[in-house]
C-alpha cells in the first residue's frame, strides 16, 4: 500500500482553521491538498504555485476547486448524481469559498487514505507512443501490417492495467486479419480500458459512431491520441 501521505481532518476543525487563521490556513491546505492529489492524477500541478496563484488571482480560486473536483472524481467511485463533483466545487467556490474547501476536503477524507494510487494508472504506456501522423504513413507504406503489429503491441501494454481483462496479443492480431469486424471491437474494448485508466476522457462513444460508420482507422488514431496523452504524463513531460 501506498504511504499515507494525508490524514483525515475533521471538518469542524477544518473551517475554524480557514475562519480564523485568515487565510493562512487556507493556503497551507491549498498546497498540501494538490500534493496529496498528485498521487492519483496524470497531470501534476506544482502545490507552491497553486497556492500562490490562489493568493494573488481570486479568480483562481474557481479554476482550483474546478481541477481538484476533477482530481477527487478521478480517484472516487462514488457520484453526485447529476453533477460532478468538479461542477459542484466550483458552484460552492463562486458563492463562497470556504464552502468549497469544506465540501472539497469531505470528499478528501472519503477517500481511503492508504489507497495504493499507482493502481489507477497502472498500465505503462510510455513505450507505446507513436505520432499520429507516423501511423498512418507507416499503416499505408506497409500495406496495413504496421497496425497489426501494433494491436499486438498496445494490447500486451494495456493488459498490464488493473481495469483490463487480460487478452491475448497474438489471437487478437489474428483476429484482425481474418475476421474484418474484429478490429472494431478490438479498438472499442482498448478504447474502455483507456477511459478506466483516464476517466476525464470519454472516447468509447466517439469510437464506437466512428467504427460504426466504417471509420476504424480513425477510431484508432483516436486510441492513439490517448496513450500518446498518458505516455506524455507517465514521462513527466
């Protein structure tokens, strides 16, 4: 398990500290939240320069509950319903902003404070990143066999994700060549498990039209477009 990095805080306590430290408290939390939220995001934010923006630009405020909402949905199995917990953040930070961070920090201490965070993004796509533009030269100077090869390629990558049923590498590329359809639903399924691993991102929808209407190449360079995204984040760039 992963070390815990922030204890649960009493929510009493939590809005005294912001009442009654004026402010100070508030900027301490701000930092020290990011950093813990970091554990479970791909796109890292620096906690000195949130804090100090929320400081200095008010408006920041509403762009910080906005990407910590989105941070906590990412990492939380359970909804509010009809609104994320991003949309309500921001709705709280707009007419008050303590009231943000009380329900922000509710939500914070739902989670299991010893949640091994790694499982959330555990496929390691950095090997699978290929520009878009390169794949489709290569698909049509090799007459198609580059896709193949890398269907074999991302499925062994995603496989090693928490979210994946494990398939096989080889029967799906087989799969491929002879049974026309399959590519389709091989793109859907590796399009769902990327989701899984980058909620904030619906693309199963969008594959699943475009594959409809004959468009699996497209569908795939949209697949790509996504592991490109996590590849980026898993290297730090």
């Amino acid at each position: 398990m992963a070390e815990q990095t922030q204890k649960k805080t009493s929510l009493f306590k939590h809005l005294m500290l912001l009442i009654f430290t004026f402010g100070v408290y508030r900027l301490i939390w701000i930092a020290r939240t990011t950093r813990f939220l970091n554990k479970g995001t791909l796109k890292k934010r620096d906690p000195i320069m949130c804090a100090g923006l929320s400081f200095f630009i008010p408006f920041y405020n509403l762009y910080w509950a906005y990407r910590t909402g989105l941070a906590i949905d990412t990492l939380s199995e359970k909804k509010d319903g009809f609104i994320s917990m991003a949309g309500l953040a921001v709705l709280l930070c707009f007419a008050c902003p303590f009231a943000s961070d009380v329900y922000l920090q509710g939500k914070i201490n739902e989670l299991d404070a010893e949640t091994d965070f790694s499982q959330y993004y555990a496929a390691d796509l950095r090997s699978s990143k290929v520009g878009v533009v390169k794949y489709i030269v290569l698909s049509a100077i090799t007459l198609g066999i580059y896709r193949f090869v890398r269907i074999y390629k991302l499925t062994n990558a995603l496989n090693s994700s928490n979210y994946a049923e494990p398939r096989v590498a080889k029967k799906c590329v087989v799969l491929s060549i002879f049974v026309p359809f399959y590519s389709a639903y091989w793109v859907y399924k590796s399009v769902l498990i990327v989701d899984s691993i980058l909620p904030n991102y619906r693309i199963a929808t969008t594959s699943m039209v475009i594959t409809a209407f004959g468009g699996s190449l497209f569908a795939e360079l949209l697949l790509q477009d996504r592991v490109n995204y996590i590849a980026d984040a898993q290297n730090g760039d």
